[in-house]
C-alpha cells in the first residue's frame, strides 16, 4: 500500500490584513507579483510580532524543503507516496505526484500564493490537477482511509531505531504519517488527538525537511523501493 504523509499545521497563508500596512510589509508587496503576497518570515518578520502562533506562521521555506524531498523520492516516482499539505489554517491539499516543484524559492512562494489566493494550481497532469483543495476537515480526511495506522512523528514520541519497528513488512494496512510543518513549538491539541502513536526518529530535534527524508527511505526500505 502506498504510504500516506499529511504535512501538517505548515506556515502556508498570505498576508494577514492587519499587518499589511506595516512598512515591513508595504515595501515588498505587489498586486503583480504573487510570491510577495505570501506571509515570509525573513521579510516580515517585524510585522508579525503580534500574530499569534507565530512559532508556526510565515514559513512557506519549510513547506518547500519536504516537498522537494518527497516528491524526488524513489517512493514518490514508483508510485507509492499520497502527499497532503496542512496549512495552520486548516485548508488542506493534495499534492500531484507528477507535479514538478519549483526549485527556485521565489516561484514556489509565487505557486503557493496563487494556491491560497484559487484555492487550486488546475493544471492537470493525468486528469489531475498539480494541486487541489481537500472539501473536509482534517479528522474527515482520515477517515476516509479504512482502519489506518496513523504515527505522529515528534520528538516526544517512543524513539524507533530501525525501519523494522515502524513499518512491518506484515502490516496490510493503510499507514498515515502526520509530519509537522513548522519551525518549532508542538502538534494542537487537534492534531495530538487523531492518534496516541508518537513516534521519534532520533535522540536530537530534526527538521521537518530531514525528518521526512527520513520516513520516506524508512518506507523505502521496508519495502524494498530502490
């Protein structure tokens, strides 16, 4: 079965409407120029000391890294890996696996806005869209897959140290792996209760770039995808 990743709570949004008369703001944006309208923390990073949750917001970078190692995988390519992205606004989309991220910071922050602003990136690749919005909540999003082992990847969670532990091969069901999508801080308290499965792939705090480099060639492994 393929294995299933929703990266979660990511610092996907554009510019909040109360901090965009801030110069920090004002000196960037551009009605014409999508990635400017995105929320970025080295650019705004002034202008967002009274947001709340600001741990989590204004990191479309991370988003960036985890889709460029997950869609290069061998999982990816061979056709094994559901991709879903989270945002800490709880819209969600699913991820094209042929799609082809921009390795260029600036158009995927152009890419990612566009996708806040139409909800969708339509351009279809085998009669699907690149991106496309998820119509339910997270906890629906789940339970649209029938009995699945769902593993929140944390570095409060039972440390695994080997593919074996995690990824069984006897285990035929379908595997969720919830990954966060920020810098820092923790799961809400939503997310920490879609499963009581918290998992750790090391003794150090990773980011979430190597953390799902990480469970992918775990998965590759246990499967023997080369």
């Amino acid at each position: 079965m393929p294995l299933i990743i929703i990266l979660a709570e990511c610092g996907l949004e554009l510019i909040p409407k109360q901090i965009r008369s801030h110069p920090a703001v004002r000196q960037n944006i551009s009605q014409r120029n999508y990635s400017s309208q995105l929320l970025d923390n080295a650019i705004h990073f002034s202008a967002m000391k009274n947001l709340k949750n600001i741990e989590k917001r204004g990191r479309p970078d991370i988003t960036h890294a985890c889709l460029l190692n997950a869609l290069g995988s061998s999982l990816n390519k061979s056709g094994n890996l559901i991709l879903f992205i989270h945002t800490i606004h709880d819209l969600i989309f699913k991820i094209n696996p042929e799609i082809r991220i921009a390795r260029n910071y600036n158009r995927f922050k152009g890419l990612m806005a566009k996708l806040m602003i139409d909800r969708s990136i339509n351009v279809k690749v085998n009669n699907m869209p690149l991106i496309s919005q998820v119509d339910s909540n997270f906890e629906d999003l789940i339970s649209e897959y029938k009995n699945p082992e769902i593993i929140l990847l944390s570095n409060r969670g039972k440390l695994i140290k080997n593919y074996e532990q995690l990824f069984p091969k006897d285990l035929m069901r379908n595997i969720i792996v919830i990954i966060g999508g920020f810098q820092k801080s923790s799961f809400s308290k939503k997310i920490d209760a879609i499963s009581n499965k918290f998992i750790s792939l090391s003794k150090y705090p990773l980011d979430a770039w190597v953390v799902i480099s990480k469970i992918i060639n775990f998965y590759e492994l246990s499967h023997n995808i080369i």
